[in-house]
C-alpha cells in the first residue's frame, strides 16, 4: 500500500450510494443488492490467496484482507463490498485464543468455564492496538475500492459472542451458553456487557477508518427463547446502535440488525436506532413490515439453497422473493450466507436476477 492509502481521508467519491440509500428508505433506481459470505471459501481464488496462512493471518495482514475483500466485486456487479475479517476477533481481542481448524471451524481451546475467566477478560482492551489491522484494512479497501461501492464494517452481536466464547465452537443446542442464563444470569449480564462495550468502541472504530454501513450479526439469537432473547441479546443489541450514533451522529452511518431466527424480535428491534432488519429465509417479509409500522428497511430473505438450484430456479425464487417486499427500503441479499460447495455462476445468477427483477418495476 502507499502512504496516502493507509490514512483514513481523501477517500475516492462514492458514485454508487444505492445501498445506503435503501437502507434510509429513500428514493432508488434499483434494488442494491449484496450477499452474506461473498467472499470466502466458495470462490476459488479466495482458496488461492495467500497460500500457507492462516485464516487470521489473512485477516491481521491488511493487503490480503483487502484484495479477498474486492475478489467478489471483479467477479459480481454487486452494491456493496464487506470488509474480510471475523466476528470472532472481538474475542481475540478480549484475550481468548482462537485456532481455525479444518473440517471444524473456529476452536477456542480454553472456553469460558467460570467467574474468573471472565474477570480474567481484558475488558479495557484498546482496540486500536489490538485490532488496529481491521481498521488498517478497511482504510486501505475504501481507498482500493475508488467509490465504486460503499464499504460495510460488522461486528458479531454480544450473545452470539457470548456463546462461541462459553461453547468454544459452533453448537448445535448451545447448552452450555444456555446454562450460563439460567444458573448465572448476574454473571451472564457481565460478559454480554463487556462485550457489547468492546463491540462499540470497535464499530465506531470502523466507520472512522472508512466503513460506509454496518451489520451486526447475531447468527445465533434463534436459539433463545423470546424471554431470554428480551433479556438477554435485545438489550445488547440496541445498546450497540444507540451508542454507535450517539458517538458519531445519527446520520453518519446506516446499521443492519441480523437477528436469525428471531421471529419475534421484530418489534423489540423497531423502536432501536438500527435502519435494517435483515431477515432470514423462514422469516415472512410481509409479517415484518407490519411488525415495524413500515418505518424500517430490510434485507434478504432468499434461502441460501436456491443457491444450489439451476439459474433459472434461482431466478424464479428471486422474483418470488422480492415481490414480497416492495422496492422502498429493500436490500437484496439472501437470508444467510453462501456456503463452501455452492457455484459461483450461482452469485452471478442471483445477482442478475435482482437486476432484472427491479428493472422491471416502477420503483419511485
Ligand atoms: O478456512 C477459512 O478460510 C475460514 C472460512 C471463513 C471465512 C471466509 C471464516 C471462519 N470466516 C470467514 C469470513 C467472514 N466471517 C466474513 C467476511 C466475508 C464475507 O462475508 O464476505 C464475515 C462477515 C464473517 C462473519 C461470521 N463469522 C459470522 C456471522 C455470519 C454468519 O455466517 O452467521 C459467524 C457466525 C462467524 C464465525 C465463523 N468464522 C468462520 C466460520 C466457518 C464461522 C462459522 C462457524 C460456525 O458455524 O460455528
């Protein structure tokens, strides 16, 4: 990178602003349209790239976060790139190791197990010295990506955090994270807050290195029942928001709220400072606009499955899909991410099929 390329100023004019524009409800010619993973192991030169490393050392070194970053947009004419990192990084952050290991994903091989680990945490930590690379990557993308789209930041939501951080891995119950909510909820309030104070810092942290939009994933709220989700991810999440824009205004930065598998939340969300709900694909688009008085954008909601179906198929399950939601305060996307053995030609199919789809219709 060059000097002028690694500081947060002088960024290239935006010349596609679609999908911040959809995230505000306001007017557009199109629906904009991105997917969730559109970088990763499914391309086949993301599998090429810095051969011999990690998957965190591909994320702590800048040059390569950002050209996997951009490898979706050379292929796809999609509205938005997602800077390459994790949701796990926070936790890395917070003192906890993390290996990536093949077959199994991400492994912490000491997971919280009590009180102490969690007073143990690095609660203070400074995010510019520990995840200064991310914000590295993000400036240095922003100026790479010469205003050809706007850039999102993301950070993982404190109870999926919470659970990768008490399980050590994905799960298919989560009863270990569960149990913590039952026998320890003082303690549980702690971790999620500590984590939801480290978030923040982090997600302001990356809008001022260059990030043009936000999206909190909670990948894991679905398997709370709605009274814990109430006490125990909501609050968090709308914490996040409010103090993202209370630190940098209400309108510097439009958020994404990806609660999967929260079909209830939709009201709690509502009155939050997030912009956009993301759905999943079991979630009605129709339901959720009532839920929201219609004062919200959303974003999705195709199964990620239709990605392995002919291009016609996918086409046909795009069309399905966004006639449901209308052209106002739409972000096409797809209600999950794409998946290690899903096809390329895939994205290009769904990608085109949204173009066609909101070209046909009157969208003011
Ligand atoms: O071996 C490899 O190369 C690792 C594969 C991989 C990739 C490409 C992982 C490990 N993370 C990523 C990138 C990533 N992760 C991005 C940026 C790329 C993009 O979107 O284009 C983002 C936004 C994430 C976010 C993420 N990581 C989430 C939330 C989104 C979701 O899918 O729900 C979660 C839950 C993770 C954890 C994680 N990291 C990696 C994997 C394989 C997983 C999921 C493991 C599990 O299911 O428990």
């Amino acid at each position: 990178p060059e000097a002028h390329e690694l500081e947060a100023k002088n960024f290239p004019e935006l010349k596609n602003d679609l999908i911040l524009r959809a995230a505000r409800r306001e007017d557009v010619e199109r629906v904009p349209v991105w997917v969730m993973r559109q970088a990763g192991r499914y391309l086949p030169e993301y599998n090429a790239i810095g051969e011999g490393l990690d998957f965190f050392d591909k994320c702590r070194t800048p040059a390569l976060a950002c050209a996997i970053t951009l490898q979706p947009l050379v292929r796809f004419p999609i509205d938005a790139a997602i800077i390459f990192s994790d949701i796990l990084v926070i936790l890395q952050a917070l003192g906890m190791h993390c290996d990536m290991v093949k077959g199994k994903g991400p492994t912490f091989p000491q997971p919280i197990t009590c009180r102490e680990d969690i007073d143990a945490l690095n609660a203070d930590v400074d995010v510019h010295e520990s995840l200064g690379y991310v914000f590295k990557a993000i400036t240095l993308t922003r100026h790479r990506l010469g205003g050809h789209v706007p850039l999102i930041g993301f950070a993982g939501a404190p109870w999926t955090l919470f659970a990768y951080a008490i399980e050590g891995s994905g799960s298919k119950t989560f009863s270990k994270a569960k149990s913590w909510l039952y026998k320890d909820p003082e303690a549980s309030h702690r971790l999620l807050s500590m984590i939801t104070d480290v978030t923040v810092r982090y997600l302001v942290a990356q809008v001022r290195a260059g990030a043009q939009l936000l999206q909190v994933f909670d990948s894991w709220a679905g398997s709370l029942s709605p009274r814990h989700f109430r006490e125990f991810a909501a609050p968090y999440l709308v914490r996040i928001a409010s103090a993202v824009k209370a630190e940098l205004g209400t309108d510097a930065v439009p958020m994404i709220c990806f609660a999967k598998g929260a079909h209830w939340a939709f009201s709690l969300l509502e009155s939050s400072d997030y912009d956009v709900l993301s759905l999943d694909w079991t979630m009605d688009p129709q339901e959720a606009q009532r839920a929201t008085k219609s004062r919200m954008a959303f974003q999705g909601n195709m199964d990620p499955c239709a990605m392995y179906g002919s291009d016609d198929t996918i086409r046909e399950e795009v069309c399905r899909v966004m006639s449901l939601f209308g052209t106002r305060g739409h972000i096409a996307n797809m209600g999950h991410g794409m998946s290690p053995d899903m096809e390329p030609r895939a994205v290009a199919a769904f990608v085109d099929a949204v173009h066609n789809f909101s070209s046909r219709q009157r969208v003011y």
